[in-house]
C-alpha cells in the first residue's frame, strides 16, 4: 500500500494480485485516517475465506484455480508429447464478489 501510494497520492482504488495482499491494505488507510471504501477502494483476487472474515469484507474476484491446474497441466502433457496444445489463452470465467471495501 505505501508503495501504491508513494507512486499515486491520489489514489482511489486498489487490486491486489491475492486477497492476502488485500487484507492488510486497509491498515495504512487506517493510520491515515482514510476510510475504506470511502476514501479508497480496495479489492483483490482469489476468494480466499481471509476476504469475507476481515472488516470490511473484502471485494475479490473468485477463480477456478482447481480447473486452471488441471488445464496447465494437460497442456503441458501434451506439449511435452509433441502434441498440439490449441489455444495459448484458455478462459476458465471467474466471478466478481462484491463485498464492503468498494
């Protein structure tokens, strides 16, 4: 967060590659005194049980990460086999959680 924020003062929102990393965000708004969504909005990615335990609950954008394991891997088998893996981009969806923080 104070890496984001050294680079933007003016932020307004914030994605985090992990809902983790979206966890403790909020705890510098805090010592800024910057309520969260109101001054900044914060989401992050994966669904982790972290996302909707902490206040406030976290945005995040749920995967299918079991499904993105197992596509990686046949793709890899099969690239390993000499075989054609189709398309270099496989969507797999994702679902966008809407919560508290924005």
């Amino acid at each position: 967060m104070l890496e984001l924020l050294s680079r933007e003062a003016r932020l307004d929102a914030a994605f985090f590659a992990g809902d983790v990393w979206a966890a403790g965000a909020p705890f510098e708004c805090q010592r800024r005194g910057w309520p969260v969504p109101g001054r900044l909005a914060i989401a992050g990615l994966d669904n982790q049980g972290i996302a909707s335990e902490i206040c406030p609950q976290r945005t995040t954008i749920s995967v299918l990460r079991e499904e993105i394991g197992r596509r990686a891997t046949s793709m890899l088998l099969d690239r390993l086999d000499g075989k054609d893996v189709g398309p270099k981009i496989v969507d797999v969806e994702f679902e966008l959680i809407v919560r508290k923080s924005t």
